[in-house]
C-alpha cells in the first residue's frame, strides 16, 4: 500500500501529511481529533490505533418471564454497559419481591426505575409489552468524580432513615428503607456506566474503582436489610444499642470518604477503633437473642466492606 506525502503549510515551516486508509480508520472507529501513537524505528514509522471499551450500542432484553430482582438485575447490567438504547420486552403483572417484601406492578417498576436508577436516560416510547429507554445526554458523564462523593453521602442518609425507622418500629417505615436505596444504586451505576464507557488511564484503578463500587452497593443493601428484618418477623422493639451501633456505621462511611480524598492513615485508623468496638458488641450477642444477632451479622458486614475499601485509589484524578 503507497501513500503520497502532503505538504501542509510553507515549504520552511510546513509539516508533511499523510492519509490513512479508511478501511482502517473505520474498522478502528478513528475520527478527526482522535489521537494516534507513533512509533519510529529506522525507516519505519509505525501508527497505533488507540482502541476504547467495546461499549454496545443498544440492548435488548426479553423480561417476560423475570422475577423482579431479575428484572432489576439485568436493566442495570444493560445501563452499566454504556448502552445508549435500551429495550425491554415484559409482560405486565403483579409480582412479589422477598427481598423488600412488597408487591411490585412490573410496568409501574421499570417506569420508577428509569428515574430513580438510571442517570441519564429517560423512557422514549412505552407500549403494553415494550419500552425503549435511550440516553437523553453525554454532559453529565463529565461528572464522575462528583457522582463517587454523593454514593458516601447517599449511603450515610440512609443510615438515618434506618435509624429513624427503628425508633419508631411502625411496620410501614421499616419497610420503606430500601427506597432510599436506589439513590445509591443510581450513583454506583452511573460510575460503573462511564468506567465501562471511557475507561480510566490506570487501569488498575479502574479495576479498583469497579470494585469499590460493587462494595458500596452492597452495603446500601446491608444498610436496608436492618430495619427489613425487624418488619418481616414483626418485631414490636429492637436492642437500643442497635441504633448507637449504626450511628457508628455512620462515621465509618464519613471517614472513609474523607480518606479517600485525603489519604489521611488517622481516617482509616479510626475506622478500625469503630469496628474493634463493634466486635466487643457482637461477643456479647451471643449471649441473648437470636434476632439481636442477626442484626448485629448485617453491622459486621457493613463494617467489612467498609474496611476493605482502603485499597481502592479513589483520590487520583479521573
């Protein structure tokens, strides 16, 4: 393959140019602006396609037999791909999700999630058996790192909803604690859509980043599940020390985030003091109720996820 050299400019300032073929560029996805590495060895000069995440343009999901953690599970997967199209086949009814113990119209569920889950899209056509969920703008994705803070600050408000929940012990309020959860799910799912979509330069702390992310969407869970447990035997009072306990859950989450943009040890080791005083609680749960130390297992759980966040490198610069 022969190429002819372009002069550009005057022939004492100039630079010389050559085209690329266009089988390569497209094959590459290359445009104007896209940025090439250059090696020279010899009378060799050698180009490389700088090749992004394989980020899907839509996709489409046959939901008509999906229970609602499915259901869940696989709009967000398809979200978190990069996705700009989304397209979800269902059939409409009435189904029972354990897990919050509720029961959820599968039509009414997607039309909630869109907005409460998934930043960025919105719902372009709906039908009785088929929605189209496409992406309305990119200017957001500019905003990762604010997203990663507001998932620290979306999960400490959920401690004191739960907090807030067992001080009254009504059923309802107990039950209505895992809607708070989708704020973090929306946070943890925009992250893990622009890492999937852009990459990040360290790769290793993309992958790190990932995974924190995974972590932290758990322990929204966990966060939950406390005042879920309480509602689903139908307890009439929790242990007081509960609520002081989650309190303590609280600050954890509060250091964390400020070791992360600081990379202060003092955060950390303060981490580890409310955790050991945790564990000085959970020896003497075995000594009394079983409900009691259940409760404390989703406390202990927390705190290890929490704990295990230290590794992540969250205060480098996207």
């Amino acid at each position: 393959m022969k190429r002819k050299i372009i002069r550009q400019g005057n022939k004492d300032h100039g630079s010389f140019t050559v085209t690329l073929p266009s089988e390569w560029t497209k094959k590459y996805g290359l445009k104007a602006g896209d940025e090439v590495d250059v090696d020279e060895t010899g009378t060799m000069v050698c180009l490389y396609a700088k090749r992004g995440p394989i980020v899907p343009k839509s996709v489409h999901i046959d939901a008509r037999n999906f229970t609602i953690t499915q259901l869940h599970r696989h709009i967000q997967e398809a979200y978190r791909s990069g996705a700009e199209t989304i397209e979800v086949q269902y059939q409409d009814g009435t189904l029972y999700h354990p897990r919050t113990q509720r029961k959820a119209n599968v039509k009414e569920e997607i039309e909630h999630m869109v907005p409460d889950e998934l930043l960025g899209m919105e719902i372009e056509k709906s039908t009785s058996n088929l929605f189209i969920i496409k992406q309305f703008s990119e200017a957001i994705e500019d905003e990762f790192e604010t997203a990663l803070h507001k998932i620290f600050f979306k999960l400490q408000d959920q401690v004191d909803k739960s907090i807030s929940a067992l001080n009254s012990m009504k059923p309802e309020q107990l039950r209505s604690v895992w809607a708070y959860d989708r704020g973090v799910n929306k946070f943890c799912n925009f992250c893990m859509r622009i890492l999937n979509k852009k990459g990040h330069k360290n790769v290793k702390t993309g992958n790190e980043l990932y995974a924190a992310l995974a972590q932290l969407e758990n322990l929204g869970d966990m966060i939950y599940m406390i005042p879920m447990v309480l509602a689903k035997v139908g307890a009439k009072e929790v242990n007081p020390e509960i609520p002081f306990l989650l309190l303590d859950v609280k600050k954890a989450i509060g250091l964390a985030f400020q070791y992360f943009t600081t990379h202060c040890e003092e955060h950390y080791f303060e981490i580890i003091k409310l955790r050991d005083k945790f564990y000085e609680a959970e020896k003497k749960s075995f000594k009394r109720d079983g409900l009691y130390a259940a409760l404390l297992a989703k406390i202990g759980f927390s705190y290890e996820l929490i704990v295990n966040l230290k590794d992540v490198v969250i205060g480098q610069k996207y």
